[in-house]
C-alpha cells in the first residue's frame, strides 16, 4: 500500500471538466492566491471514500502524497491523517501526526486544505497540550497567508469547548492583516463564539467595530437579526 496505489485511485475518479471548474473557484490565474494550483477533479466525497480506504497506509506514504504538486492528493493526504488522528487512541502516535502535520505546513497552501484539517488536528491537540501554543503564536505573525490561517482556524476546536480566550487574542492581533481571506476566518469564528455566546461576541464587537476590516465584521455579525447588523455596520 503506497501513495501512487492512492494516486491511480484519484485518476480513476477524475473528472476533467471539474478541474477546469475548480481551478477557477480557487482563483489560479496569475496574481491570484491559488496561481499554479494543479485540480485533476475529484469530489469530496470520492476523497473521503478513497481517504477511509487507505488509512492503514504508513505516515511516510501519507506524507509523500502530501508532498505531490496536485491538489487532491494533498487533500487526501490531509484526510488520511485526519482519519488516522481520530481513529488513535495513542498520545504518541497523536504527537507523532501533529508534529509531520506541522513540520509539512508548506504543503497545506488553500483555503480548503486548512479548514477541512487544521481543526481536527492542530486544534485538537493544542486544546489537549496548551503548553504547546507558543508555535501557533509565531505562526499567526508569519509573512505566510496560509501560516495565519491556520493559526486562526486552531481556534475552532478551543471555541466548541468554551474557550474563547485564544480567538479573542487571534482576532484583536489580525485587525490589522490585509489579506481578505484572513478578514474571512477571523469573522467566520468571532461568529462561530457569537453562536455560543453573544455577548462576548458584542463585547469584541463594541470595541473594535469601527476598525475591523469590513468584511471581518460582515462575517462576526451574519447570524444576527438584520435591525443588529445594521447597527454593528452603520457605527
């Protein structure tokens, strides 16, 4: 079982016209964040079912996979080590997929390839090892976009547990990114603690409103009724 068994599976399921679709979804023109991106075409369904098949594959494989130039096979990649992950009950072997997850952070370069992932792992096992954070704090002051990104996505999991001291930090350090996508994240999960709590979300909110990128505070208010939305946008 080796990563170019996982490669001739993806072929099968490729579909050429999809990758023509996706490669202008994630904006791979030149100039664009996604420029040089590879899309052979593959549904995410496909992915998971040929991610589920081969998650006894080695670590190393897995990781070779992860090294390929072709965006679903990062992906599965990313999803067999989700797999793996999740199926462990091992610390080790937890720190283990952590620390290559980490180590091969260059190959996790879209949007997609962080969100899907970085929750399941890199947030999970920071929840679980706190003494940990200092990495993620230098990643979030990373030239990197998709360094901040994950970053700002570990926060997820700490958020679903209650914790919303790491993306209050996260959010008050990124008002001043430039870059839209991280606008994206950090609103999406200012919203997401606003769903457990509304009114630390408020609270941020009334200090920060009128600096915050337009469409960071877009993202933090969508779920509120539309007479709130309009008082956030207007201040």
């Amino acid at each position: 079982m080796t990563c170019e068994d996982i490669k001739k599976d993806l072929k099968k399921a490729s579909d050429p016209q999809k990758a023509l679709i996706l490669a202008r979804f994630f904006k791979t023109r030149p100039g664009e964040y996604g420029e040089g991106y590879v899309f052979i075409g593959v549904k995410m369904p496909d992915q998971h079912q040929i991610a589920k098949k081969y998650i006894d594959i080695s670590l190393k494989e897995a990781i070779k996979l992860l090294k390929s130039p072709i965006h679903e096979h990062r992906m599965t990649s990313l999803l067999i080590l989700v797999k793996k992950y999740q199926k462990t009950k091992n610390i080790k072997e937890k720190q283990e997929i952590y620390k290559e997850y980490i180590k091969n952070k260059q190959y996790i370069n879209n949007w997609d390839l962080v969100d899907v992932t970085t929750p399941k792992i890199v947030g999970d096992y920071l929840y679980n090892n706190p003494a940990d954070l200092g990495g993620l704090r230098k990643m979030l002051d990373s030239n990197n976009l998709w360094d901040r990104r994950i970053a700002v996505l570990t926060t997820y999991t700490f958020i679903k547990n209650g914790n919303f001291d790491l993306i209050l930090e996260f959010a008050e350090k990124s008002l001043d990114d430039s870059h839209d996508l991280m606008h994206k994240a950090v609103g999406w999960m200012l919203r997401e603690m606003g769903k457990i709590d509304i009114e630390v979300l408020r609270a941020f909110l009334k200090k920060h409103h009128k600096t915050m990128p337009r469409t960071m505070l877009r993202y933090a208010i969508e779920k509120m009724n539309a007479n709130e939305r309009k008082k956030w946008m207007a201040k």
